[in-house]
C-alpha cells in the first residue's frame, strides 16, 4: 500500500486488484484445506510427510541453485 501511495497508483484500481488477489488467495486456500483434507482424512501422518517433502525439495533446489550461480560468478 505504501508504495502504491507513494507512485500515485489509483486507488480505485488498487482496491479492484485487492478484492480480486484477496477472492482468489481465499479460495485457493480454501480448495486447498478442503481437497488435502478430504484427501488425507484417514491418514493425516500422510498429509504431513509430503508437506515436508515438498517444503524440503523447494529448499534443497533453491540452495542448489544459488551454490550453481554462486559458483559461475566466481569462476567465470
């Protein structure tokens, strides 16, 4: 909001945008609870093992990224 103000975006536009992100953030979390609830209803240890295997596969490719860019830069 703050650099919004400070660009002079205008505001009628901006809380247009801000309904639709929040509509789209709320149903997405939603369909989320529902489906992954529905999904691992019977078997919850199962819903918590592929979260941390999603959450740990993001950060192990994102700290492979970084050590490849980081290594290019040092050796060009």
């Amino acid at each position: 909001m703050f650099s919004c103000g400070l660009t002079r975006y205008p505001w009628r536009r901006f809380v247009v945008l801000t309904l639709a992100a929040g509509a789209g953030w709320a149903l997405y979390a939603g369909l989320l609870g529902y489906l992954g609830g529905k999904t691992f209803e019977d078997n919850a240890w199962k819903g918590l093992l592929l979260a941390l295997a999603i959450a740990g596969t993001v950060a192990i490719t994102i700290e492979a990224v970084r050590h490849v860019v980081t290594a290019k830069r040092r050796f060009p």
